[in-house]
C-alpha cells in the first residue's frame, strides 16, 4: 500500500484528477455489486454453513467489515431486496448505502419511487430531515448529564427556526470552530447574552450611578441598589428558616424586609433577594394567606 501511495506523487494533476474521480465510481460500484451479493447470500442463508449465526456475524467475523459497515450494507441489501430500484441508484452513485439506511423505515410500496428521488445526491443531514418530516418524534426532554468534573452532556429539543440560526451561527463562526461544536457557540452566545440579562436584572453598568436621596420612600428600586443586593446576596435567595439559608437560584424576586406598606425603604439596607415561593410565604406572613400584595417590586426586575 505505500507503494501504491508513493505511484500517486509522480501523477500530474489532471491525472491524479481523473483517477480519484475513476477509484470513486468503482467503490461505487463495487459497493452496490457488494450489496447485491449480500442479499442474495443472506436470502440462501449460507452464513450459516460457514459457521456463522447472523449474516452480521459473517461480516464481521468472516469479511472483518467494521460493525457500522457490516450493519449499512446488510441493511442496504435487505430493503433493496423489498425495493429492486435501490440497486440500479447504488450503482450509479444516486444514494448511498447510510442513507438507504436512514430511509428504509419510511419506505413503502406508494411512496418509495418519489422518496428514493427525492433522496438521489442528497447529503445525509438533508435525507434525516427527509425521514423527519415522515416520521415526526416527540421532543426528547431537557438532560443536563455530568460527564465529568468539567464537562456536561446536554439534551434539549429546539424548534426549526432555532436550528437554522444555529447552522447560521455555525457557518459564520467556521473560521474559529472549524468543526461547528454546538457546545462552543452556546458558550459564545451566552457570554453575549448575560451581559444584557445582568444589566435587565440588576442594573449591572460599568459606571454605576449613586443613589439619590429624593427616591428613598419610592417603591421603584433602583439600578444601584438592585446591583447591590444582587452582589451583597450572591445571586441566591436570602431567606432564612430552620434549616439554613434557602438555596434557590433561579425566579428571584427584591424583596422588602420591611414591607413598603408600613414604612420601608427601597434602599440596600432593606431590600434583600428571595426566590418566588418565599417572596409569597412572606407576603401571606405579614399581610394574611390571601393578600394580593407582594412584597417586592412588581416583577423580578421591577
């Protein structure tokens, strides 16, 4: 084989073109003879004579094809045996046996003319969204795995828009993610987008203004001050009960230890951070289970 290598060097170019284009078509060709083989092998079930339980055990065992190949090709075979017309689109390098293998659930005696055209010289992604739109799945749930001490596997279902932003996103950033790791342009895109979150939430600037003493019996809490309680608290409800401080992180609310209603402020000393359910529980505290009010600004970034 490295000498077979070493015979390229000494081609032209337009040699070497042709003959890379002449070794596809006969690996090609090869393929779909291979696959025509192995259907009629496996309709005499000779594996078996060879000692061998499966034809997926003779293709691997006995013909050393990668499991991924031996699985592709018997596959191939066994639907082009249900749908001859396979065979001649093999040969001729319209399909290729993975996307036979993507196609062969959705296939049936009505559509598979029109599917196996629709499908010639299509890439693989394409012909999964081919299969897709024949055969829609439920939304697989929302998974955050741990993988390790730094690193997550992450599972979620989005809907078209938002994948045809992330391709978008994808090909504009292929300069410096050559292989489009959707995980790096999540981390791209959040470092974007909290910047704007924390300014919403928190009034996070980079010249914080100071608190003016005209606003200090107004119920509207200020940029500074949420920046401060927001800092002071850690980003975690501050509210404190028998077993420790609560440690909910997510739908926090400003909340009035002492309730505007009766006199308090809306300056750092008295507003601290709670998490919706103890923003409520304090509220039904001070003012009865079934008061309206609640005691922090209207909504989390009121």
């Amino acid at each position: 084989m490295t000498q077979e290598h070493l015979s390229f060097r000494h081609l032209t170019n337009l040699a070497l073109t042709a003959e890379v284009t002449r070794l596809a078509t006969h690996e090609q060709h090869t393929t779909a003879h291979l696959v025509a083989a192995l259907a009629e092998f496996d309709a005499r079930r000779l594996y078996l004579a060879e000692g061998c339980s499966s034809l997926f055990v003779y293709c691997t065992r006995v013909l050393h094809l990668s499991e991924h190949a031996a699985y592709s090709r018997i596959q191939a075979a066994r639907t082009a045996t249900r749908f001859p017309l396979i065979f001649d689109l093999l040969a001729g390098g319209d399909v290729t046996v993975t996307n036979v293998e993507l196609l062969a659930p959705v296939l049936t005696e009505e559509n598979h003319q029109a599917l196996l055209k629709e499908a010639r010289h299509r890439p693989k992604r394409e012909v999964e969204m081919l299969v897709a739109r024949l055969n829609p799945r439920p939304d697989a749930p929302c998974i955050i795995t741990p993988l390790g001490p730094d690193r997550f596997k992450v599972q979620f279902t989005i809907t078209r828009e938002t994948h045809d932003k992330l391709r978008h996103a994808q090909d504009l950033l292929r300069h410096v993610v050559p292989n489009g790791d959707p995980g790096v342009i999540l981390s791209r895109a959040l470092d974007a987008l909290l910047p704007a979150l924390e300014r919403a939430k928190y009034g996070k600037t980079r010249g914080p203004r100071q608190l003016s003493a005209s606003r200090r019996r107004s119920r509207h809490i200020t940029r500074a001050v949420r920046r401060a309680v927001w800092e002071r608290d850690g980003g975690q409800c501050a509210f404190v009960g028998a077993q420790g401080r609560c440690t909910e992180k997510g739908l926090l609310e400003f909340h009035h230890v002492r309730p505007f209603a009766v006199g308090g402020h809306s300056d750092a000393s008295n507003i601290e951070l709670r998490c919706r359910a103890h923003n409520q529980y304090e509220a039904d505290v001070v003012f009865g289970g079934a008061s309206v009010a609640r005691e922090a600004s209207a909504a989390p970034w009121g």
